[in-house]
C-alpha cells in the first residue's frame, strides 16, 4: 500500500508541500483538507484587487482546486475541516458536508494559517467594518466600496495591511484615516523607515492618528463613526488590520509544543515534537539566521519554502526549510519600505547583541542622471564581531536593494565585508557607491 | 617635515585616494598630478551627455578641481604629467607648463587609469570619427552630432560603450548600424543576456552586424562610411568602442611588475612590488571573489574603492582594498542587462571548475500585479561544494538584482543557501520566489 501525506491547510505551505511531495514521488497518496473555498491564493494580493489594480479576485489564485486535482493528482477536499489530529493513531478527524470522518496518515503537515486579530471593539459586527485576512473578506470589501462609494474610511493599524489599505481605498476615493497605537506606523521597520513613510502618506492626503488607541465603531446596522477615547470620527468604511495570530489550537490540542512566540515549534527541517507531524507557515516557528532563536515571522515566501522543503522530507530526501531574516517590503503609495534583520539598536540589544547603526540618504541613481530619487537605508552591526545584523531601505525606488542586506546575514559577513562588495553600478541604476555601500563605509567608520 | 603622498592620475581612484588620505590625516601633504583638465568626472556618464539626458558635461564632475584643492587642502596639479617614476630616489619626473621638476614622494600611488583601444583601421583620422574614453572626446562627439546631426551611425564594438552609445545616438536621430566581430554582444554576460539585448536593439532599430569585422573608414575630411571585408556602409559618424587597455608604461618602466591579465600586479592592499608604490583602479589588477586569481576589471566602483582603502593604509590604517566580482549593470534601451562572477560553463572550466548552469525566465512582479515584466536569470555553480560561481540577469525592471547574486558570491554561498534565502517580496516588488530564487531552486534541481 502506498503511503500517504496528508495536509491540513491549503494555501501557500500546504499547496506546495503536497505538490512537491506528488512530483518526487508519484506513488504517494497525498490528500489536503482546506475549511473554505479557496486554495493557493496570494493573500499579499487582495488590497490590490480592492484598490482596482487587479481585475478578478481569480486573479490571485495561482493554481485552482480543480488544476491540483487533475493535472497534479492531489486528492485536495475543499470544504474540509480538520477538527482533530490524534498522533497515536496517525490519524486525523475530518468534518465535511455534515459528515464526520477519519483520515491516517504517514506523515502530516499542519498549515493552518493564521487569523486577523480581532480587537476586543464595540461595534465590529457592523456592516462595512472587515477585517481582510481571506479571500472572502477581499471579496465582500470590494463589493461594500462599489455599492456605498464611501466618502471617509478609518483603517485601524499601521501596520502593512493599513499601509495597503490606505492606498487602496484612498484610489477608491474615500478620505482616509489611519490609526496607529504606537508612536509609528510599521513598527517592525523601524523608526527611520516610518518617518519617511509618514510624511509620504500625509502628502497622498492620509490622516495620520498615532498614539491613538480605538475602542470601537458607532452606526446602526452600518458604520458611520470610529470611537476614539474622546472623540468620534466619521467613517463610512472601518478596515481592522492588527496583526494576525497563529492558528494553533488543534495542534496544542493534539499534544504539539509550541514554542515562545506561541506558534508552533518546529526543528529545522519543520518537524515538530511528535513523530512524523511537520508544521510550516503562519502557524509555525522558524529559525532566525541572524539570533538562532525561533521567530515568528507570517510572510508568504517562509511558507512556501518550508513546505515545499518538507514536501521533499516526507519524500525520503531530507531538506532544511531554511533560515528566515524576516525580509519584508511593502509598498505606501509611491514608496515602497523594506526591512530585513534586526532593525535598530533597541531590538538588536533585547538580542543580546552590543548594537551600532547608522541611517543615511543617498541617492538611487547617478546624481546627474534623469529620476533618481532619494534612499534612506539603516544599518545595525554587532561591535563585538563587527557582523551585519539587519537595516531597512525605504524610497522612491530600490527599495528591493533589502536582499542586499539580507543576503549579509544569510552569508554573515562582517559590514567592513559588506563595505567591500562589489555591487552593479551604470548611471540608470546606482550611484558608484550603491547606497547600502554608503550606509557599510559610515557604519564601518563607527565601528572604529 | 610631513610625509608626502603623492598620486599619478586625478580620476576615480587617484581623488579617492587623495580625499581620504588627506581626511585621516591632515597634516600629510597630498599631491596630485594630473595630465588633462578633468578629474573625478563619471566617465560612464558621457553617453548620457551625448544622448541629451545630461545637460552640462559639467554635471559628469562630481568635485571640481578648485574644491579639491580650497575645501580638501590638496595639491592638485592639472596640466601635469608624471613621465617618470625613481623608486630608489622616490621621486617621479613632472612635466608640466614647458617645464621638469621633480616631486619627491614617501607613498605613491599609480591611478593612470586605461586607454581606449585604437584597432589598426584605415580612416581614423577621419572627422567623425571618435573614441570615447574621456570629457574632452564626448565633448567632441556631442558637437559634432549638433553640428552633422549625422543620418547613421556606425558603431564599432559592442560592448558597454557601444550599447550605450547605440542608444544615445539613436536618440539623437540617427539610424544605428553596431558592427561586432564576435557572435554576439556584450560577450562578459555571456549567450543568454546577449541574445535578449539583440532581440531588444533590433526592436529599437539598431541594425546588428555580428560576426562582421570592420576594416577601416572611408571619407574625404569627414567619415561617410565604414568599410567592412566586401561591402562599404554609409555612416555620417562612427564610434569605435573596442575596449580599453591598461596605461602602464609608466609603471612598467618604472620596473613595477605587471600581472597575467597585463595590468599592474598588486597584493590585497593595492601594494606593487616595490616598496610604498600602489597601484589602484583601471591600470591595475585586484583579486576575484570566486577564483582567488588576480584579474582585471576596469569599473568604476573598483577604482574608487582601492583608492579609498590605499587612501586609508598610507596613513597607518591597513586596509585590504576588497575582492571584486566583476559586477557590472549596463542600460540597453529599456533594459538592464547586469553580471557577476563566471556566467557560463565555459568560462568556469577554463577557471578549473566543474560548472552547471541553468537560464530561467520568470516575472518581475506578482502574476497578476500590474507592469510587471519578464527576467532573464542565468546561475553557475560548481558541482564540487555547489558553490554559486556567478550570473546574469536581464530584463525591462530588475536588473539590478545582480547585487544578490554578487552578495552569494562575497558569502561563498552554495546554490542551495541561495535557495533558501530570505528574499522581499510584496507583489508590486516580486512574485513570491524572486526570480533569483527560482533559478536557484531549478539550479538545485540539477546538482541531485
């Protein structure tokens, strides 16, 4: 009898886990439950389809329920929920159309995803307030701007989801306001990134709150107001985008350890604590490449890499699902933000680590040469050691300059090596010095 | 009495020598002889100043001569030609103004920079037809397109210079016909870039000649054509970009050793043979990142940077002048073609190397996120260790992402931690696996 792996979670992790797993060996039974509808969808995606730079929400879905099934031969049940995992028996109980069911199981990949963080507000049951965490949620808010052209919208959190959702209801033609607890929006980027991205949002006309904490929505069946401590603000539309947690529940349930940053722990190969059960995506750990410690890090490529990389494991051919910087970009309007590593001193100390950085500007190109524009990239090093260990790039272009950074840590080179590498530069592209070079050769000179 | 540095050539790597030098330490006395007008102008912005993209030749200088001398405090002599070196004295011989002197040095710097090479044509001498190695020529040239506003343009080499000038003449209203004796353009990038920049030349109305050696020009006073081995082609201007060849007679008649590739030989700090002479930038060689063998690259960056470090280590600091890779980006058009390390099996097998390569083809962009485009991402490994030997990207946007190529091969990465490196992604910026990755992923895929 073949074996058989089985998948719980049908987006990025799950999907290309069993597709790997099917390709290298295609005499694996390899079944995915998926609770909803839709599979292998790029969620990063949805605030462009709502901003109406993305024609159909189909757009998003990079391969459809029915291509996995025929052309994959992947025994994919959409509609599926997986509402027990018993790791003694190797098997798993499944609800679906009314049925309940066992499935075993040789070896099993939980990919359950994460969920929006739903804040403890009043009046988050109103027509017009979302969330925006499945394809569902895009679908409905698309529909909501279409039908009541909202003239004001209120975007609560800073983080990438509101910078997104900004620009995209703002195309949309509502005036939007954006609020934030912290003293800055993207908080994971680091103060001299959210300064540059501030000043850009305020100029595309954003309200900007920071330091404003929410309480809840006002309206009768719809919004029409945003609570605030002492004060209410119109909002015809209401978009919650807090974070997200881990979907962790079934597998705590089963007996799975998870790990400090209460996803799910996982060793380097994306097994977790009990045999033959891997867990890989938003509901897993993975490993930090600059501090070795676990992290956890909800970002579609980390997803991707790891299942496919466990897809080959459960095939008989062992494969690390690699070592994650926490390299992210987001695009705010015309700008795009980019970190990766450790990003400023505070965190760099919390790390343990003796941290020196410099943030400078320079430009994107030649400086005589026609569009340039400025850069704003950080650096953060290690005095002990001298290593890189994480910055951030922010402009009009070059934002995705990040991967030099990040390509630092993966081969963790010290910033007097990172001073010293040869980066591309023509007039169109670069000034001779690449601006992270610049931002190397200041860094190093305060190393010394 | 202070110590006197004292540098040959006021370009890239002659200033940056000069400039840091006199930073770290005041009170040497830094002379600089120059043998033109011009110092520290970005010789790779010239096309553009012929294209019309850049207003003022002017604008190509990044310091003026007078700055470097009220604002640095250094002795810059223009006009000046150093026509001989005495090591044993330490002192060279200055001709300058219809008179020799001779200026005594305790560290030397050679920077005398390249040539540009002149093949044995018949009709060089003509009107029209140019070179373009320094200000005074794309000054030249730039007059004469005003003036002429020539209907073709033969353009002889294509390489950077050709590529860039093919553009910038085509902008200025001539029909372009690029003669190249070898099969395809751009050979540093190898088959692959080649054969998307020759797709995309042709589409701007480039005619190609490949594989077709010029013999000479024809014309009275002025150029009307170039001829080739049966045939003669009408052209109202040519350029002949060739390449270039080290200037070291000086140094080569000085009894500094010269390198395997012809350029002046020099260890990890820029030193030459004979005790405080250096050696930086187009005229001498500087140690590959992948095989560790001294080689020549004549970029801009290279220059900069050893003079920066040679700069450094005369005033008591060592400062290993880096390892380069040649990385190197040039703009076709609307492309970006760009390079690192070994680009092909051929080449990696001549360097001792058991090379394996693949050339993909993925999208900028998400999918389904608007103007995105297709790159071009060619990857050599070797098979023993796996180590990433090298690449090439190519394509309408991205081009630039050549840095993570180069940044593996500064790491000493092997194909697979390239894999798994931690890559941006947001889908205005990339898919979600970077072309880079991709490659990788497929590379990987061929080592098993």
């Amino acid at each position: 009898m073949a074996n058989t792996f089985v998948g719980i979670g049908g987006d990025a992790a799950g999907m290309s886990a069993a597709s790997k797993a099917k390709r290298e060996n295609p005499e694996l039974d390899v079944v995915v439950f998926e609770k909803g509808e839709w599979v292998s969808y790029a969620a990063c995606g949805m605030p462009y389809y709502v901003k109406g730079a993305v024609d159909e929400l189909d757009d998003l879905v990079t391969i459809s329920p029915d291509e996995f099934r025929s052309e994959r031969d992947i025994d994919l049940r959409t509609n599926a929920e997986v509402v027990a995992i018993d790791p003694d028996a190797a098997e798993v109980t499944v609800d679906a159309d009314g049925d309940t069911y066992e499935q075993p199981y040789d070896d099993l990949l939980i990919a359950t995803g994460a969920s929006a963080i739903e804040p403890p507000f009043d009046g988050l049951e109103l027509d017009g307030v979302f969330t925006i965490h499945d394809m569902d949620e895009a679908d409905a808010i698309e529909d909501y701007v279409t039908q009541h052209e909202p003239e004001t919208a209120a975007i609560v959190g800073g983080g990438y989801v509101g910078i997104e959702m900004a620009e995209a209801l703002s195309a949309r033609g509502a005036d939007v306001h954006l609020y934030e607890m912290l003293p800055h929006v993207l908080q994971p980027f680091g103060e001299p990134v959210a300064s540059v991205v501030e000043d850009h949002l305020r100029e595309h006309g954003v309200e900007l709150h920071l330091e404003t904490a929410v309480s809840g929505f006002r309206g009768d069946d719809r919004v029409n107001g945003v609570t605030l401590e002492n004060e209410s603000v119109a909002a015809d539309i209401a978009i919650v985008g807090v974070g997200v947690s881990p979907n962790v529940e079934l597998a705590a349930e089963a007996g799975l350890e998870l790990g400090p940053t209460g996803a799910i722990a996982t060793d380097e190969y994306g097994r977790t604590n009990v045999e033959n059960v891997y867990a890989a995506g938003d509901c897993a750990e993975a490993r930090h490449v600059v501090t070795g410690d676990p992290d956890r890090v909800p970002l579609a490529l980390t997803a991707n890499r790891a299942g496919r990389a466990i897809g080959q494991t459960v095939t008989g051919d062992p494969t690390p699902v690699g070592d994650i910087a926490g390299t992210a970009i987001v695009k705010a309007f015309d700008l795009g933000a980019a970190r990766t590593g450790i990003v400023d001193e505070e965190r760099a100390r919390e790390a343990g680590f003796d941290p020196v950085s410099v943030s400078i500007s320079a430009a994107s190109r030649a400086h005589y040469y026609p569009d340039g524009s400025e850069l704003t990239v950080t650096l953060v090093a290690d005095r002990e050691g001298e290593r890189v260990l994480g910055g951030t790039v922010v402009g009009r272009e070059g934002a995705k300059r990040i991967d030099t950074i990040a390509m630092a840590l993966h081969g963790g080179l010290t910033v007097s090596e990172l001073q010293n590498a040869d980066l591309a530069y023509a007039p169109p592209f670069s000034p001779v010095w690449d601006p992270i070079l610049t931002a190397a050769k200041v860094l190093d000179g305060k190393l010394e």
